[in-house]
C-alpha cells in the first residue's frame, strides 16, 4: 500500500498564497509521476498538476501561471504552490501517484480561498 500524506492547506483571502506538501516513500517520489487533483463541491475532480520521475510538469488550464508544482528528492515530498488564489479554487486537494500497481490517492487537504 503506497501512503501520501498532504499537509499545508487551510483558510487564504482571495490573492494569497499557500503550499501544500506531499510526502511519500524514496522510492515513490524519485521513481512515479506525483501531483495533485482537486474537488469542489458538486464538482467532478480535476487534475491540477503532475510532475514526472524526469522533473516535466503538467498543469491545468485553470491554475496555469499561478501554481507551480516542485519535487524534493532528499525531503521525499512533492510541492504545490498556490499563488494568486480564487475563489473558485476553493476544494480538497489530494495528493496522487501514478505507479505500475495502480494510482494511489491521499486522505485530501482543505484549501478553502475566502474574504
């Protein structure tokens, strides 16, 4: 079983920032594509941003310019930086990877983006 723990998320006015954390095993973060999916009430969830084994990212229409997504192979987390929040990027954020045994998901972070 493949655990991912997220942290860092919380309650940001709109135009703030906040990063989320993902931490997993050495042989995840180094050897699996990590990102981040989000869900907003009565909505399907969306892919926000993948960073691969070889450092290439990914990243949604909707976050693009905004978000950068990062990895530290020594600390073993992935990284989200949220920067110049909306509302509409209010949801839960889970943490994914994708390895040959299947995708695996975190329990999800709170980010809520209010005034």
């Amino acid at each position: 079983q493949v655990q991912l723990v997220e942290s860092g998320g919380g309650l940001v006015e709109p135009g703030g920032s906040l990063r989320l954390s993902c931490s997993a095993a050495a042989s995840i973060v180094r050897r699996y594509s990590m990102g981040w999916y989000r869900q907003a009430p009565g909505k399907q969830h969306e892919l926000v941003a993948t960073i691969h084994n070889t450092g290439s990212t990914n990243y949604a229409d909707s976050v693009k310019g905004r978000f950068t997504i990062s990895k530290d192979n020594a600390e073993n987390t992935v990284y989200l930086q949220m920067n110049s929040l909306k509302a509409e990027d209010t949801a839960v954020y889970y943490c994914y990877t994708n390895t040959p045994g299947g995708e695996f998901w975190g329990r999800g972070s709170q980010v809520t983006v209010s005034s």
